[in-house]
C-alpha cells in the first residue's frame, strides 16, 4: 500500500516537472536566437535530472576541520577577534 502511494507520489510530482519544464521550454523557444542556438530546447533540456530515475548525487558531508576553517575565514571577514590562546 505504501509503496503504491510512494509510487503515485512519484508520478503526481514528474507531471508537476513537465508542466513547468513546457512552459519554461516554451519561454526560451520564444526567446530562442537562432544563430546562437540552432537546435529548438526541448522540454527534457528544462527537466531535473532526478526526475529520470537516478537520484541526485549525495551531498559531501563536511568535516568538523572544513567547518572550522569557516568559521574562522568568516571571522576574519567581519571583523571578528579571535580570543584562542
């Protein structure tokens, strides 16, 4: 049952993606210079590539060093003062 609705989920939301990728590939056409781009956009050009099947590539999880070296770039950068000894 759950994998049902899941699955439902999954279609309502690729129809939602293709009602605004037609009107977004409608826009551009409009807009289209043909000397520029000679090929017309097509609605799988304005299409999220997850909506294809495959999911978007995992974040990178930062480290606590990375966030470290922001914190203090972004620091240094308003003026802040470091008090570590």
């Amino acid at each position: 049952m759950l994998d049902q609705l899941d699955d439902q989920e999954q279609i309502e939301r690729k129809q939602k993606w293709e009602h605004t990728a037609t009107i977004c590939s409608l826009l551009a056409e409009i807009n289209r210079d043909p000397t520029k781009k000679k090929d017309p956009f097509t609605i799988a050009d304005f299409m999220p590539k997850f909506m294809d099947g495959n999911q978007p590539p995992p974040k990178k999880v930062q480290t606590w060093q990375e966030q470290k070296t922001i914190i203090e770039i972004l620091n240094a950068a308003f003026g802040g003062e470091d008090t570590r000894g």
